[in-house]
C-alpha cells in the first residue's frame, strides 16, 4: 500500500513560502488525489467476518475464554443454537488455534449441520486433556535433557489419540465454515497452508483434519513433527512432512484476508462484488494466546554468551522459538493494525491480547491444575481490560482511548455479526456467504 499523505500536512503556514493562487490550488488537487478517501460503512449482507487465533499451547485455554463470551453474546440474541462457526466467513487458527478451529467447525456426528464443540467446551476440553497432552515429567531441566538426547520433550501419543478419535474421518472439504490453518513443510522448507476454500479444488490438500491438526502443533522441541500422505486428482501420492504452523504464522490474520482475496481473484461467487484487498468491508476478531514481554527476561548481553542450549532452554522459557513466534505474531497485528487505520476502519479490527503474562501462565507447556485454571481466570480479566491498539514502534499493546473494555467491544462486536447473517438471510438469491 502506498503511504497516505493528507493535504492538511501540505498548507504553507509559518513557513515563509508564498505561493500564487494558481500553484496553491494545483498544489491542493494534488494533495486530494493523495488522501486516504473516507469510504462510507458498508452495507449489512456484504460484509466479510475473520475470525483469527494465535498459536501458544496451553494458553488456547485464553482464547477460549474469550470465545465462550462471545458465543454467549450471539445465543443471547440470535438464539441458544447459535455457533460461533455461524458467524465468521473464516476462521483461521496456528497449532492449539487450529485445534480451537477444528472443535469450532468440524460437524457433529449426531447433527452434521452443527458444530463438534459450542464454544464453552472448549476449555472444558484444555483442562481435561492438558494434562496427558504435556504430563508433567516432560517439563523443566529433564525434558530438555530429553529433547536433546532422544528427541522432542513429549512423544505426542495421547495428542494423536484424543485429536483423531474427536475428528475421525473428517476432511479439511467438510467443515462447516472456510477454514485457514498453516502448517511448515520441513522436507520442502516452505509453509503449507489448508484451507476448505482449496481442499476442495485440489484432493491432493484435502487431507483428514486430524492430520492438519497434529501437523500445525507440533512445535519444534516440544512434539515430533508429522508426516501423511494423500492422492492427487491422477491417484499420484503426495507427501507431507510438517511442523508447527508457528514457524510460518504464528498469528494467521492475514492469511485469513489474503485467502478472502485470492478467492476474489479466482472469481469466487461466494464474495461476489467486493473487490480483491477491498479490506474496508472486512471485519476482523484476532485472538491472542498472551505473552510473557513484561518480563523482559533477556538482553542482548545474556544472549551474547548464549550457544545452542541457551537458545534452546533458559530461565523456563526457548528464547529462540518464543522470539520466532513473537516477531510473527506481533508483525502481523502491527500490519493489520494500521491497514484499518488507513481506511479509516478501526472499528473492524479488534486484536484482544495479554502481553503482560507472568512465570508458569507464559509457558506453552505447564499443565498443572493450578496452572490451567490461571489461564481461565486471565482471560476472564482480559475481558474487563481496556481494548487495546499495537504501539508501532513498540510492539506494545496500549490501550484504545477511542474504545472500551474487551467485553464492552465483543458485545458490540457480536451485534454486528449477527445484523450482517440476518441481511443475509434476509437477500433472497444473494451470491454472498
């Protein structure tokens, strides 16, 4: 995007320099034609919703907090069955976000139109399950010892188990909304992205969601990577070898929009008029999975000293692969952040994010009762927080002067979403989704 001047930054004032009437008002056309133009709203029924959640372990149980509230706030006024999955044209999530994706949107056995999961069980899910995902003996000095000596701090037999028997024979084509979940190919050192929108164009990425489940959290160090196969439109096998979608995008925002847009691009029907990177009628909810930066465990003359292992395991945190994630997650929001601005959107971009995390709630792995019924009660008081903005030039989230607290938003948030599928179902022969 071209960087916006506004003409109110070009006048002459108090600078000495005089122009004549003729070079002013040539001087002012030009400055119009560089103005960001002021587009009105858009209509209910052509809006595109996004749905975002961030990578980050355990701490899904934050998100997941935040989206039972939200849900609650749509069953309040569309009704007890409404679905967060209802909702959100995508949703998009990295490894526990993708997981967090697929129990929002992959159908239910008994009611296929439904979701497996409602919102408000997917933390009954984290704290049931954690615990045997990351037992507590793969932890601290002995899970490094492991993970150097004989491979990843936890063997990902139980995440395997309990994710394919949840999913079974679901396909990434059957999911009940368009889905985004990146994924890293480590053979091909490249990202692999699934999504509905090309599993159903291309077999060959139409894979068991299960897979792309496994595949897009198994975060270096912690699970092994995973490796399957599928068959092409010709019956040729094509091989995945993946790792988490962390290393790619840990904050899959964008790859959410640039999906919207590529299908725009290949003519789509489903987004038919709006126009490729027409991102003022996007409307866009990112979760955070929160961060540890207040902290401000290291400086560069610790990590000066530091080899492998430093990088690898210090002070109960992998500086190397918390670094990699944090610089992913927070370019994207500072990206997207002023993208709204720019089209005076502000409104449609909500990032809810806690940077001010502390010991064991930073950890991605720490599965204590303790720990996990923490995380419940951090994203309960991030909903009584101040929304907040990306400080550029920080990366610090600050808060929004212009806006309330993060409940106060989701509910406003939530009557959007529910005006923009009531003009939809109220256009009769309506090409959008």
């Amino acid at each position: 995007m071209a960087p916006v001047v506004h003409a109110a930054g070009l006048g002459t004032s108090g600078s000495g320099l005089t122009l004549n009437p003729v070079a002013e008002r040539a001087l002012s056309r030009r400055a119009s034609t560089l103005s960001t133009p002021m587009s009105p709203p858009p209509a209910f029924g052509s809006i595109v919703t996004v749905l975002s959640i961030d990578g980050g372990g355990v701490r899904g149980i934050i998100p997941g907090t935040i989206l039972a509230f939200l849900e609650e706030k749509l069953q309040e006024l569309d009704g007890t069955d409404a679905r967060i999955a209802d909702y959100f044209d995508v949703i998009a999530g990295t490894s526990t976000g993708g997981l967090v994706t697929a129990m929002l949107t992959a159908p239910n056995k008994e009611n296929p139109k439904r979701p497996l999961f409602a919102a408000k069980d997917i933390n009954k899910f984290y704290l049931e399950h954690c615990p045997k995902i990351f037992p507590s003996g793969g932890g601290g000095p002995l899970g490094l010892f492991k993970s150097i000596m004989s491979g990843p701090k936890y063997d990902g037999k139980y995440l395997h188990s309990i994710v394919r028997e949840l999913l079974g024979e679901t396909k990434v084509s059957d999911v009940l909304t368009n889905i985004v979940i990146p994924t890293f190919d480590i053979k091909l050192l490249q990202p692999t992205i699934f999504s509905r929108y090309d599993a159903v164009n291309d077999v060959s990425k139409n894979a068991l969601l299960s897979d792309v489940c496994i595949s897009t959290s198994a975060a270096p160090t912690y699970l092994p990577g995973h490796q399957f196969e599928t068959k092409d439109k010709d019956g040729k096998t094509r091989a995945f070898n993946l790792i988490d979608g962390g290393v790619a995008a840990n904050n899959p925002t964008l790859l959410a929009m640039n999906d919207v847009s590529k299908q725009i691009l290949l003519g789509n029907q489903d987004f038919f008029p709006i126009k490729p990177a027409d991102y003022c009628k996007f409307m866009v909810l990112s979760l955070g999975t929160g961060s540890a930066k207040v902290e401000e465990k290291f400086d560069a003359v610790q990590c000066s000293k530091w080899g492998i292992l430093g990088w690898l395991y210090n002070k109960g945190a992998t500086p190397i692969i918390d670094s990699f994630n944090q610089a992913s997650s927070d370019l994207v929001d500072i990206h997207a952040s002023v993208l709204f601005q720019a089209l005076h959107s502000e409104k449609s971009y909500l990032r809810i994010q806690d940077d001010k995390l502390k010991g064991e709630t930073s950890s991605v792995d720490v599965s204590t009762a303790e720990n996990l019924n923490r995380l419940v009660d951090v994203g309960k008081a991030l909903l009584k927080k101040p929304a907040c903005k990306v400080n550029v030039e920080t990366g610090k989230n600050e808060p929004d002067g212009n806006r309330g607290t993060n409940e106060k938003e989701l509910i406003h948030f939530a009557k959007m979403l529910v005006d923009e599928r009531r003009a939809r179902l109220k256009k009769k022969g309506s090409t959008i989704l």
